[in-house]
C-alpha cells in the first residue's frame, strides 16, 4: 500500500479478492464507532488490569520485591499488580526459576492472591540452547529439539539461532 501525495492510495497485488469498507462518519469518533458496528466490541479486560501495576527489571531477589510490596501496602498505595521480569529466572531460562535468589517463588502468588493482588510473570520469546547451571539439560530445549518446533534458517532445516542481549546492572 502506497498513500500518495494527493489524497489517493495505490494498492498493488499479486492476486485475490478485495473487500472495502468505506466508513463516512463526520468525526474520527464516528468512523471507530461505525467500524465496531462492523466488527464487533472488543472483549472487555479484566478489571485488575485497568489498575495501577509494578513493573522493573533488575530486582536481587524475592526478598527484595517482597520488602518493596510491602511497603507499598504499608502506605496503602493501591496496586493491582507486580511484575517481575526474567531476573526470577535460572539463567534466562523460560519455565524456570533461580532456587536461591528466588527460592519461594511459587508461595510468592498465592501471598499476592491473599491480598487481592496479582503477579505477573514475563517470559521472553525464546529458548537458550544451554543447560541448566547444574550441567543438566534444559528441558523446554531438549523438548522442542526432539519435536522439531525451532523456526529454521532460510534453509528450511537448521534451526535459527538468535542472540539475546542481556544489560547487566
Ligand atoms: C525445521 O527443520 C527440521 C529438520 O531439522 C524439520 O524437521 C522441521 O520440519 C523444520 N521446521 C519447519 C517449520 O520447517
């Protein structure tokens, strides 16, 4: 799609069909609202997540967010939601969780739940070919090896390896 100087667009395709829809509302306002009419209302979020939500990377450990929940409910600021970001995880690993630096991870939603908090937990869209620190392998890579679900170079055979940058504090 190619907009034009003048008020024109230039489409160019190799084949298919073409549907347009054209909304003609006066105001940006009527056009979305003539658009939903078309395609429906968008699902309604859940209501927690309209709230205020606590996100960094770079915490030390569990006991450090802990120690920042908790005086945050000391003052009662109203928070919805904490996030930790992959420094929870055993060396960047998805599905995993550092044993020592955040040993009770698992307790640590259920303390969220029980003051109707929730926890956010990132993953990153990538698996690390390594092993785990203990030498043993790690299981989402050996899984995914063994089922051939890698997106592969060019080639059409070798998986594709990415790089992830990781910026030490
Ligand atoms: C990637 O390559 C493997 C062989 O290494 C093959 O089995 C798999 O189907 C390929 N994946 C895709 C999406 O083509």
């Amino acid at each position: 799609f190619v907009v034009q100087p003048a008020p024109a667009v230039t489409y160019r395709t190799i084949g298919g069909i073409l549907d347009f829809y054209i909304f003609l509302g006066d105001t940006p306002e009527q056009v979305v609202q003539e658009y939903l009419q078309l395609v429906g209302l968008p699902a309604l979020p859940a209501y927690w997540n309209l709230g205020f939500q606590l996100s960094r990377y770079g915490y030390a450990s569990l006991d450090e967010v802990k120690e920042i929940v908790e005086r945050n409910r000391a003052v009662n600021l109203p928070y919805d939601a904490q996030v930790i970001d992959i420094e929870y995880m055993e060396k960047r690993k998805d599905f995993t969780y550092d044993k020592v630096k955040f040993k009770e991870l698992p307790e640590f939603a259920a303390y969220l739940h029980d003051y109707g908090q929730k926890y956010i937990i990132i993953l990153d869209p990538a698996i690390s070919t390594q092993n785990l620190s203990d030498g043993s392998s790690y299981e989402s890579y050996r899984r995914g090896t063994a089922r051939k679900v890698w997106v592969n170079e060019s080639d059409g055979v070798t998986p594709l390896l990415g790089e992830v940058i990781v910026v030490l504090h």
